[in-house]
C-alpha cells in the first residue's frame, strides 16, 4: 500500500511538472559563457554504481569515446527541484535530433542512498523517459562520489514532517566520455536552451 500511495503522488507530482517544463519560455541559446563551470571545477569522477533495473553501471563501459553523460544527483522523496529537472531532461531528449540524442546519456545519481534502494529507483525513474538511468548504491561509495564531483548535500529534519529531506545544489552537468565538462546547465535554464546547447556541442 505504501508503495502504491508513492507511485500515484509521482505521477501526479510528474504530470504537474510536466505541464510546467512544456509551459517554459522557449529561448535560443545565449552563448557558451551562460553554461561555463566555477573557476577550478572542470572535471568530475568516473563512477561505478547500481542502475535502478539492479544491474552493475560502470560509466567508463558505458559511455565511449564521441558520447556524453547529462548528469543531475538528486533524490526521489525531493518534492519538486528534481522531478521538475528529470521532466526537463526528458524534454531534452525528445527535443535532440535523434542521431544526437543517442549520443547523449542522461543519469540521475541519488544523493539519498539510504532511502533510494534498487526498487525505489525502478518504481520512481522509467516514469520521466526511457533513457534516463538512475545510480544509487553502497552510502560510502555514494557519498565518495558526491565529494568528487563537489555536490552540496546535506539532510533537514523538520518537524512538520515525519521522514527527513535532503538539502542539495541543482546543477546539471554535461561531460564527454572522460567526465570533463562540456557544460553546467543551472534550473532557470529551459529544455530548449539546453537541448539548444547541447546540439553545438555533440557531433
């Protein structure tokens, strides 16, 4: 039953984000300048997780030379930052040119691995696209990366609710294979200047 009580607020907490990214101001893309990185962060770490279908995800297998990785770390209790940002990578996708698109690997890494087991993440991701792959796994293992890639996480306890949230930073990262940064996409950014932007990047 709690299962099922999860599976129908997601829906209705996507369908509402939904309307909102499709909703979004359509702009074109403002130059290379908008989506530099912070002086000094030029690079994340390759990873080794669990996808949300429990398989072993290595990202120096799985996305090969001439490919690139759109990354946002995030959580599935998160209430609207990341499934307003997982509506907007689907909408990226669909907006890509499709020899493009299969370029481009979309991945949303949990900042809450305590909560976000293999079957939280099955029933929560597939629901935005079928692209996008959910990693979660051990918390070490996790919280290693999230200090790799410099991600500000941090739980909130709050009374008014009885599980706690996560507190976190809401960028979205393009890297190429290597995991250097082609690009960092912040939330006023809409799916069509990032699709825009990735678009002059992947060859």
């Amino acid at each position: 039953m709690k299962n099922l009580r999860y599976g129908l607020w997601a829906l209705v907490v996507v369908a509402l984000v939904g309307f909102v990214v499709i909703n979004l101001p359509v702009k074109q893309d403002e130059g290379h300048t908008n989506y530099i990185p912070p002086t000094g962060f030029n690079q994340g770490t390759h990873f080794t997780l669990i996808d949300h279908n429990g398989e072993v995800y290595d990202s120096r297998n799985r996305i090969v030379e001439g490919e690139y990785a759109l990354i946002f770390f995030g959580f599935t209790h998160c209430p609207v930052i990341c499934p307003t940002e997982l509506q907007k990578f689907a909408a990226v996708m669909d907006l890509l040119p499709p020899e493009k698109a299969e370029k481009v690997h979309p991945i949303f890494i949990t900042i809450d691995p305590e909560r976000d087991t293999v079957e939280t993440m099955q029933e929560y991701v597939p629901m935005f696209h079928e692209k996008i792959v959910g990693l979660t796994g051990d918390v070490e293992k996790v919280h290693q990366i999230l200090d790799a890639w410099k991600v500000f996480y941090t739980k909130v306890d709050d009374p008014q609710f009885t599980e706690y949230t996560m507190d976190h930073s809401t960028y979205a990262y393009l890297t190429d294979h290597d995991m250097n940064f082609m690009a960092l996409f912040r939330m006023k950014n809409t799916a069509n200047e990032i699709a825009s932007h990735i678009t002059t990047i992947v060859q």
